[in-house]
C-alpha cells in the first residue's frame, strides 16, 4: 500500500524554557529509545529496511 499521509517534521524550540523544562525532551528521547529497543527484544517491533515496522510487515 502506498503511503498517502504526508511527512512529519519534528522541530524542537528552546527559546524561553527553564533548564529544567529543557532536559524533558532529553529524558524523553531516552525513555522512547529504550523502549523501542525493548520492543524489539520482545519480538514486538522489527528493523526492516532501515526502518523500525511492527513485526511482519
């Protein structure tokens, strides 16, 4: 199936936030990135391509 919805671009700001708010996306990438490494472990997600997919897609 093609892929009909448009690319996503993620753009991160900083200009007025305390360094405390700063660091949440930080801890964020990382929690995200250990689960995504979980979930693979786990048989849930495969790297495909080059890419992160659902297993057996």
């Amino acid at each position: 199936m093609a892929r009909t919805s448009p690319d996503i671009e993620v753009k991160e700001t900083y200009s007025d936030l305390s360094a405390a708010q700063q660091t949440a996306p930080v801890m964020l990438a990382c929690d995200m990135a250990e689960l995504i490494k979980q979930m693979i472990e786990q048989g849930k997600l495969e790297v495909k391509d080059g890419q992160i997919v659902p297993k057996g897609r």
